[in-house]
C-alpha cells in the first residue's frame, strides 16, 4: 500500500518537471499517481493526502492536465493532413487551409510545414520577441509582451494595419493571447511545442489573483480578434536544423467571403514561412543582445547535449 511519503514524492516528480516545462513528462507522472491513488481509495491515509498535500497543488494540476490537452490537440492537427486542404507547395515550404462552412462566423484555419536551416533557439526567438515581429510579420505594426510569468510563460499584444484598399473594409485588429513553450521527448531528443491561444476565463483570474494583471479592453480605433488556438512543433536535426510546423486558427471577427478567406489562407500562410526561413537562418542585429535569454540558452544547452560535436 502506497503511504502518503511515496505518494509525496511521486508529486515532487510532477512539480519538478512542470517547473523544468516538461509537461508531457509531468502529465505522465501524474497519470501514474492518478492510478495509484485509485488504486489505494479506500485509504483514510490516502484521503488525507488527497485532502492536504494534493489540495495545495491544485492550481498547477489543474492547469497541467489543460495545457497538455491543448498541446496534444495541437500536435494532432499537425501530424494529420485529413479535412485540410493544400494551400501552396514549393521548396521546402508546405501550407494548408481548413474551411468551416457550419459556422456563423469567419474563421481563419492555417498551417504549415517547412524544413529551415537554422537552430530551434532562432526560431522560438523570432516567435518570441514580440516587439520586434514589426520587422518581419506582413502587416504587423507592433507588439509587446504584457506579462511575463517566467521565461517560457507569457501573455502577448499584437496589433495590425492593413494596406490600401483592405483598409477601406477591414479596420486594424490586434489580439491579446497567452503563449508558452514546452519540452517533450521524441525518440530519446529534445523537441518543442509551442502553444498560443485566448487565455481561459480561469487563467485571467489566476492571472489577477497572482500577478494583479487583467487583460485590457481592446484599444481605439482596433477590433479585437479571438486567437482560438495555434502554436509551433519544433523538431531538431541538429544543432543548426530543424523541421518546423505551425498552425492559427484565428477569428478576426469580420464576415469574409469564402474566396478571400481562400485567398488571405494562401497568401499570408506562404509569406509567413518564406520570411520565418530566411529570418531564423539570419537574425538581425537587433537581436544580439537577446540570444542569451534562459529560454534560448536551455533550448541551445539542450540541442549541444543532444547533437555533440
């Protein structure tokens, strides 16, 4: 029978790698003190601990067990091309579009692969220095981060112009969506997901309650669009290579024509992987003073212990 120091310690593992953001990892080792508390139900020592111990970690489970849905969910869709529609192939470079003709709404649904010959760290740091997205995201003005809870954990604000004549019947959009990053383990290597989306109603009061941070209302003169969900599987093959796929799926809360929906899908989804190719390979010197950041450091450490010279 498990006693409440084994089931303590089986808890500590599930902490340790969530504070690693390992949280595959995490969500297997919580699987597994999920069955062993089933299994030991009828234990007064086992309630006790599901009363105290456990109770003190509810938050982090909580959130645990949703992260790691969403990023499967993700993962899923990036590995399945069935109901996707090819957008454009050339190069490298492979897009896809999804319609969805039983909403009442537009719904934006892209994704994308493509091989890039460059370090995953690169990458992310394209994805993650939002301030900066102005130099290389077609029609993107600016950007901030709005909170950082630690280095891989953040909420994001994008704010877009569109060019003549699109402005005359689409005004600017920004979006404000929560975006993070996790390790998991793929055939013994490191890989990375990269998971951002609209923040959940029990996140922003985590969020307020932890951080005294609220979203604010969207800003004048701008439409606030719904990030539904999207994000990033990163795959090394090396220290300086690396397969990335991406997906958005984006509500910008106007009704458009199934063929310009089409249209932007095709356009906007290429443009994106073409620029994200030649950036990551060359970053700009505006970066140099950022590539030392612990999330860029941990992912390049990870990558030199992985691909030794």
């Amino acid at each position: 029978m498990a006693t409440s120091a084994d089931l303590s310690a089986m808890l500590e593992q599930v902490c340790a790698s969530v504070q690693e953001h390992m949280l595959f990892q995490a969500h297997d080792q919580l699987l597994k003190l999920d069955a062993v508390l089933e299994e030991n139900s009828e234990s007064a020592e086992v309630a006790a601990f599901k009363d105290t111990v456990m109770k003190e970690q509810e938050d982090l489970i909580t959130q645990l067990r949703f992260d790691v849905k969403d990023c499967t969910s993700l993962l899923e869709d990036l590995m399945s091309d069935e109901d996707w529609e090819l957008g454009v192939e050339k190069a490298t470079i492979k897009t896809f579009m999804k319609s969805h003709p039983d909403l009442d709404h537009t719904l934006i649904t892209v994704k994308g692969r493509c091989e890039v010959e460059a370090p995953v760290q690169n990458v992310v740091m394209l994805m993650n220095e939002i301030d900066l997205y102005h130099k290389w995201v077609p029609l993107v003005k600016s950007g901030e981060n709005m909170l950082e809870m630690n280095p891989f954990d953040k909420m994001m604000h994008v704010f877009f112009n569109f060019p003549m004549p699109i402005n005359f019947v689409m005004s600017a959009r920004d979006v404000v969506f929560h975006g993070y990053v996790v390790k998991k383990d793929e055939d013994g290597k490191p890989a990375w997901v990269v998971n951002v989306r609209d923040a959940r109603p029990e996140e922003e009061e985590r969020m307020k309650r932890d951080y005294n941070f609220e979203i604010e209302e969207q800003s004048k003169g701008y439409v606030r669009c719904q990030l539904v969900n999207g994000g990033m599987h990163l795959v090394p093959h090396g220290r300086n290579k690396c397969t990335v796929e991406c997906e958005l799926s984006v509500n910008p809360q106007l009704n458009l024509p199934t063929s310009i929906v089409g249209l932007l899908c095709r356009k906007f989804a290429y443009m994106f992987f073409e620029m994200l190719s030649k950036r990551s390979v060359k970053l700009g010197k505006e970066y140099n003073d950022r590539v030392d950041k612990e999330l860029y450091a941990t992912i390049r450490d990870d990558l030199e212990k992985a691909f030794p010279e």
